[in-house]
C-alpha cells in the first residue's frame, strides 16, 4: 500500500503499487476492446438496416441501463470477494463480444445484449475502485485515478482509431472476435495477478435492499451529494457541446476534415491537462482551485456560440477537454467523505450517474440545438460548465470543507 498524505506523488510511485498496476492495465484493456466492440457492431448495424438513428443507438445503449445497475445492483460491490467479481466483468464483456461475432442475430436481440452487459458495468468498476482507495491513499489515490482517466480516454481513441482499420482489413465479425480475445485476456490476467482479497462485507439482507437504502443514504448527505454534482455536471455540458461539433463545423463552412482535428482537440487537452495539473500543482492548491478550473477552461465554449475561425475552435475544446483535470481535486474529499464499508457502492453510483448524464447531455443540447441553433446550444453548454464553476465556489463558502 502506498500512502502519501503530505506532499505530491508521482506516478512511478503509482504504479509500482501492483494491485493498481494489475486493475489498471486491465480496465485499459478492456476500454480498448470496448471500443473495438462497439465500432464492429455499429458498422454490421449500418450494413444491416441502413439506420443511422440505430447506428447512434448502437454507440448509446450502454450509457442508461447503467442507471438499473447503479441504483439496484450496487451493493454487490462491497459483498463479493473482488478478483471473481471483477474477472466475471471482463469476461461477461468478451462473452457479449463473441456471441455477437458467431450469432446472427437481430438487431435489437444485440442492443438488448449490450444493453443487460452494460446494467453489470457500475458493479465491477465499483468494487475496482474500491479496492484501488484501500491500495493508493493521499495524493497517489489522486494521481491514479488522474492516470486512470488518462489512459481510459487513450484507450478509448486508440481502440476507435484501431477499429477503423480493424473492420476495413477483417470485417465487423473478425474484428468482434479480437475483442473477444482482448477482454478475455484481461479476465485471465485479472484472475492471476490480482490477490483474493475477502469480501469487505458481511451484511446480510438482499443485495437489492441494501443497494436502494445506501444510495438513498448517499444522496441525502449533503456533502456526498454536492460532491457527486460536481463531477456528474461539466462532463455532461463538455461532452453533450463535443458531440455538435461535426453539425457546428459543417455549419461554418470548415469541413469534415476540420472538424475532426477539433474534436480531437477535446482529448488530447484531457491527456495534457491532467498531467500538467497533477504535476504542477500541491495537493491543496487543486482543491482550491476547482472551481477556477470549471469556469475558466469549460466556460469558453460560449465563443463557439459565434462564428471563430477553426484555429479558435480548436482551442476553445482543448481547453474544454483540459477543464477534465478539475476533478483531480474532488478525488480526494470525496473518499474522505464516503464510510469504508459502502466505498464500492458509492463508486458504483458515481460512475452510473457520470455515464448517465454524458449520455443525456448530448441529447439535450442536440434537442435544443435542433430547436433553436448549434450556436445557442453551444452557449448553453459553456455557460452551464461556467456556472457549475460559481455554484461549487459558492456552496464551498456556505458549507467549507
């Protein structure tokens, strides 16, 4: 275990702790071979019905089922010895991606697979992120979860990057298999590096029970509950502008070309905002800037509501993507914050509502776009972010740390 409550970590400290490295490596895996998954199953979608709003669904059916898993299945997280546990999920993610490969099935059988794959999904990363809080505390708890996100988003690129030529040189249903195999060898290696640790629970009762009443006892602390707000918000307002970029480009006359190179603007300010700021910056000063951070980075999404030049797009979602590194001070009050004994539950919640709302955002701001204009969508999008900023600052003042 590593522990370094005073000063700042680095990440080779991080990831010399081998319970992390073994569940990170993994979970990087497994983004890689989800992106694989979804981008084959897509483009079989497309051959097969010619639907774009099926395709769309296809990328979105995982977000919201999430919900069912969060709030009733939760509690599994803190009741079952995590290595099965957390073996079970990749392997259930490489099950879903084999029979989709060797089953024809239809259309909606699949998104119905996906879709009960995906109730599972805040369960395993729960208890993943429980058990990494009980390895990394202080600062390298911070840093690891930073380093997490980081190479989940990279993963996810480079999966999607990948996939693309995957299904060009094999095809949709070599390319399921792949990752297949992918998620089946983060099972295997989950199940012999990771260490059998017990149950961290011995509650008796039905899971489903305790799942309901300790995510109600969640949402009615006040501090857990601003606490989850914060880092459920800005995602959906970021994420729900980053998915009208290709109609704003298109709308500015930039191209398609263009408006790839903005959108991937977005990551890779993720990518070197989290590493600037995890290095740059005193535990302390993180925690107190948060609100900064929102405001000024995601707030500038309001000039997008105007026509820029492509150059000042870029920016603007490179700071937008930057502005990710905010949560790296949330990290820590939040655990401190949370009873040992309902840690993977409360992990559990927060990845379902941060999951949920990155789906509901860009559906929203899609709507309102439709009904009014990309650029008023925009608009509201970073004065949303911004105002996210002056409401954490404000409720820190009322009610400090």
């Amino acid at each position: 275990m590593i522990e370094t409550e005073a000063g700042p970590a680095t990440y080779r400290d991080v990831l010399a702790e081998p319970v992390f490295r073994t569940l990170f490596l993994t979970r990087t895996l497994a983004i890689g071979a989800g992106s694989l998954r979804i981008l084959a199953l897509s483009v079989l979608v497309f051959d097969r019905t010619g639907s774009p709003v099926l395709t769309a669904l296809t990328f979105a059916i995982g977000f919201v089922p999430q919900v069912v898993g969060g709030t009733l299945l939760a509690a599994l997280a803190d009741r079952l010895r995590p290595r099965p546990l957390i073996t079970a999920g990749f392997l259930l993610d490489a099950a879903a991606a084999l029979v989709l490969a060797l089953l024809p099935l239809p259309v909606g059988a699949s998104l119905a697979l996906l879709a009960g794959v995906a109730v599972f999904g805040p369960v395993f990363n729960g208890a993943s992120n429980r058990l990494i809080a009980e390895q990394l505390t202080g600062d390298a708890y911070v840093l690891g979860r930073a380093l997490s996100s980081v190479a989940g988003g990279g993963a996810q690129l480079l999966g999607l990057a990948f996939g693309g030529a995957a299904v060009a040189v094999l095809g949709p249903g070599r390319t399921l298999l792949a990752a297949a195999a992918v998620g089946l060898v983060a099972a295997v290696w989950v199940r012999l590096r990771l260490p059998d640790f017990a149950a961290p629970s011995a509650e008796s009762g039905s899971a489903l029970g305790q799942s309901w009443a300790v995510t109600g006892r969640l949402w009615r602390d006040r501090p857990v509950r601003r606490l989850l707000l914060v880092q459920w918000l800005p995602p959906a307002f970021i994420v729900g502008a980053e998915a009208l970029v290709v109609p704003y480009a298109a709308e500015r006359g930039h191209g398609s070309g263009t408006a790839g190179i903005i959108l991937a603007c977005a990551p890779l300010g993720m990518v070197v905002g989290n590493l600037l700021y995890s290095r740059l910056l005193r535990p302390a000063a993180r925690e107190r800037l948060v609100a900064v951070v929102i405001a000024g980075l995601g707030g500038p999404l309001v000039l997008l509501a105007v026509p820029v030049p492509a150059a000042v797009a870029m920016v603007v979602m490179f700071l937008a993507g930057a502005a990710f590194c905010y949560s790296l001070g949330v990290q820590r009050p939040f655990l401190e914050a949370l009873a040992p004994e309902i840690r993977g539950q409360a992990f559990a919640l927060q990845f379902t509502g941060l999951m949920t709302l990155q789906g509901v955002g860009p559906v929203l701001l899609g709507v309102l776009a439709e009904q009014t204009s990309i650029g008023a969508a925009m608009l509201v999008a970073g004065l949303g972010t911004a105002a996210v900023g002056g409401w954490w600052a404000l409720t820190l003042r009322r009610f400090p740390a």
